[in-house]
C-alpha cells in the first residue's frame, strides 16, 4: 500500500504543516511514538492528517481507531478526517469515537457467535442507572458502619467509587483499611448491577477489561482488530484507559499518542499524567516528537507561558515560539499586565472598563473577550455580579472556569484568582505547615504530589499554564485583596506564580 512521496495525494496532507509535524505526520510506524504538542501547536491538523497519511501508506482505513474523550471532539475529528485526501468513501471508515464509545462498542459486540454482555451476565441490552438509581444502590451495596468507617456519606461514597473505578492515584492516600471496606463495597455494587441487568457510564471500560481478562480470545480477537491506535489529550487518560490501550496493542499494533502533559488537569477525576511523562517505560522503545511552534498567542505571552515550566527535564520540556505573528513582522507585542484590585467589586468594575477601553483600541469585540476563573464560585458571583450591575444589551466578557475554557482560545484573556489558596487552591488552615516555598517545592517534587495542606502544586502550577495559553493577544493577571467566601471578607496575598512570570 506504500504511496510514492511526490503522490498529490500525500502532498495536500502535508500542505501547511512545518517540520516537526510532517515528521510527526508521516514518520514513526514500527515503534510507539508519542508527540508532545505545546498549546497552540495545531495538534488536531497533525492527529487528522497522520490518520489520512497512515490509510494511504500504511494500512486500510478501517484498520485505524482514533480515541478522545468527548463525543463533540470524536465528532469533529470524524469531519474533519472524513474530507482529507486518501480517505474513500467505498470504504470502512476510520473508526473515531470516545474510550467510552468505544467500551460500549466492545460490550455490544459479538465474538465467536456470543454476545460479549451475556459472557459477563448480562440479559439482553442492560439499561443506564439513573443517578436516583445509582444513589439507591449504594445505599444497599454497603452499610452504615462502612460509610461511618470511610467517613463518608453516600454523596461522598459515589465520588469516592467513582475514583475507584478509575483507579484513580489519589486513593493511594486511604489508609489500607479503608481501601479494603472501598473494594468490598465496589465488589457488591458490581453484582448488583448485574443482578438489576443495568449498567453505567463507567462499566463501559472496567467491563470491556474484565471481559478481555476473563476470557483470552475476546483479548486476541480486539488485539488484532487494529493496526494503527491514535490517542488525542493522551494527558488525561487513566489508568484503565492505559490498560485498554495495552489490550489492544498486543498482537503488535503501534500507537500514537498526541498529548501535552504541561495541561494535564483532570486528576480530580482520576486522569493520571503519569504514563506521559514516562511513556518510554510504559510503551517500550517509543519515539518521541516535540510540535513548539505556537500559531495563537503573541510571543510575549509565549514568552511568560515558557517560564512557567523553565525548570523541567529537557526530554519533556517545551519552548513554545511564534510562528503566527514573527512570520508576520509582529514580533513585539503587549506584555502581560498584572493588576492587583482591593476588592472583588472593584476587580470587576475594573476589567469591564479596561475591557472596553480595548475593545475601543482594537476593535476586538468585548464580548468575544474572556474572564478565567479557577473556582466556579467566584465565576458565579462575577456573573451575578455582572447582571445586576450591568444594563441589558451592553457586551461583558465571557466567563468561565479554566477547566471549561481547556482546547479554546481568546483574543483577549483576564486570568483571575490570582491570589494564594485560590490559585494554588489549597486549604488556608493549614497554611501554618509550609515553611516556605523552598520547602513546599521540595516535599512536593520529591514524590509526594499532593501535599498536606491538600496542595497539588505541579496541577495548580498546569492550570495556570492553561490559563495563561489560551490568550492569542493580551492578557491580563489580575488578583484581589479581599473575597467574599462563604458570606464573609476574607483577606488574600497575590498568587505565588505571579513570581514566575
């Protein structure tokens, strides 16, 4: 199937990509390779096009799955691979989905003349838990001296499954009693599940892996389904989504993985960042292919996006540069300003103004400008402030948190929360424990993640990057003195990272 270089074919697929992306587009098919795309590096182009080179040159469409973790972006993905030269129509579609989707799919499939739901108990089509149901049934999964053990509620218990479903890390700090009393339960939930014939959004993965454990030729059988696996935010999988992955890479299948791991955020629902950052030990005798050519932001907010991680190992660090406004004789640009207000009122009073003073200069609509939040409480007391403050049908920024504004881009960004506790979050009570910032950099780095004040400062240090990138050209970093929390006043000190910048 091999195509010549000069086909026209390959030639409009690589139409427009810079070096380090055709490399990424069209090399490395013997080995496992992960490309470590900076934000703003036009990952998605490079994922998309190397689905289009790999049909052409390397095997049939339908032998390539493309994973992702939203249906909206699977669904774009799809579109877009869909209208690439080299991709037939008269043929099986690459097949793009969700882990999830793609779980399901292995769940209502049937192998050897058997439907893989019945192998694990299952009658027929199983039904969705509602979350009412899903509520109840913990309650019958477990009892009230385990939920006084765990001390938990049964809220907290269904937030604490649902970590362990994903074998998430952070459950590595329950003692080893109380890991126990969490698998029991989890073992009854399990069968009950069966029992009521119902499943739920996270059966799709743990029951695809029991049935390739359980059974080898179910294994074998997805094993070779595939010759090429392309995984998009490769940051953000799990430790059962890595084990899905090595499933399906075992009859000789190479993966390529595209992911940054400086905007890796979602440990909180389990994403581990960890099989990034060691991805030679995790899939052997891998490549790795770096993409730092930045077409959204100006080079001086690439230039204070760069400090942010200037001290990590060179094999994974990334020095994001311009190639939007240098190629364009725009090299110089508005640095990042700093704006410490006295009072959230006043925070917001001032950003309205400075936003329409830069809409007046720019022309930049004020509305297509954003407000970045690390905590939706203060998103919504902005919003509500912003409402009651502000007269129908006058513009104000969007607002959102930076978790909600991850893969989007602004032209003008006010990254806010900038204050201590907030961004970091950490809990203030504590405070007392860090002895400085040498001493927190040390117990944190040295392994430890999270640390006692419940710091995750190398997550915290992540969202900060997020928030900082998604602004194309200007960005503003603004903290308050002084919050409303919970009813009260509560007094702040500018951000730490506000240090690093």
């Amino acid at each position: 199937m091999q195509s010549p270089p000069e086909s026209p074919a390959i030639q409009d697929i690589l139409s427009g990509l810079n070096p380090p992306q055709v490399e990424a587009v069209t090399s490395v098919f013997d080995r496992h390779c992960l490309v470590l795309a900076g934000a703003g590096c036009g990952k998605t182009s490079v994922l998309t096009r190397r689905i289009a080179f790999c049909a052409i040159t390397h095997c049939s469409q339908d032998k390539i799955l493309a994973l992702t973790f939203t249906r909206k972006a699977a669904e774009e993905m799809r579109l877009r691979v869909l209208e690439l030269p080299g991709i037939r129509k008269d043929l099986g579609p690459p097949v793009i989905t969700t882990f999830h989707g793609f779980g399901l799919s292995i769940l209502r499939d049937t192998v050897n003349g058997i439907a893989n739901s019945s192998r694990l108990g299952y009658s027929g089509e199983p039904k969705l838990l509602s979350s009412e149901d899903r509520l109840m049934a913990l309650a019958l999964s477990s009892t009230s001296p385990e939920r006084q053990a765990l001390g938990v509620d049964l809220f907290k218990l269904d937030d604490l499954l649902a970590r362990h479903a994903v074998q998430s890390p952070r459950l590595q700090n329950l003692v080893a009693e109380k890991q126990a009393i969490l698998g029991e339960i989890a073992g009854r939930f399990s069968r009950l599940k069966i029992d009521k014939n119902v499943w739920e959004f996270s059966d799709m993965i743990t029951r695809a892996l029991e049935l390739c454990d359980r059974f080898p030729e179910i294994e074998q059988h997805y094993a070779s389904r595939f010759k090429s696996v392309l995984v998009d935010e490769f940051q953000d999988t799990n430790p059962l989504q890595i084990r899905l992955l090595k499933k399906l890479l075992g009859g000789g299948t190479k993966l390529m993985a595209v992911g940054d791991d400086d905007q890796a955020i979602y440990g909180f629902r389990g994403a581990d960042a960890g099989p990034t950052l060691d991805f030679t030990s995790h899939f052997n005798d891998a490549a790795i292919v770096k993409l730092e050519t930045n077409y959204r932001s100006r080079p001086a907010i690439l230039r204070a996006a760069n400090r942010i991680f200037g001290n990590k190992p060179a094999a994974y660090r990334k020095i994001l540069r311009s190639g939007k406004y240098a190629s364009a004789g725009k090299e110089r640009g508005n640095k990042p300003v700093r704006r410490l207000c006295a009072t959230q009122r006043e925070m917001v009073t001032w950003v309205l103004s400075e936003a329409q003073r830069t809409s007046r200069a720019t022309g930049i609509p004020v509305d297509a400008m954003c407000m970045l939040f690390r905590l939706n409480e203060t998103c919504d007391w902005t919003r509500e402030c912003l409402a009651n403050s502000v007269p129908a049908g006058i513009p104000v920024p969007r607002l959102m948190t930076i978790h909600g504004s991850k893969g989007l881009e602004f032209p003008v960004v006010f990254l806010c929360d900038l204050e201590e506790s907030v961004l970091p979050n950490y809990r203030r009570r504590h405070a007392a424990t860090i002895r400085g910032w040498g001493d927190l950099c040390a117990r944190v780095f040295a392994g430890r993640g999270r640390d006692d004040n419940g710091l995750d400062l190398p997550e915290e240090m992540r969202l900060f990057y997020v928030g900082v990138t998604r602004a194309q050209e200007r960005l503003y970093l603004v903290s308050a003195r002084s919050k409303q929390s919970l009813g009260r006043s509560v007094t702040f000190r500018p951000s730490r990272f506000l240090r690093m910048l």
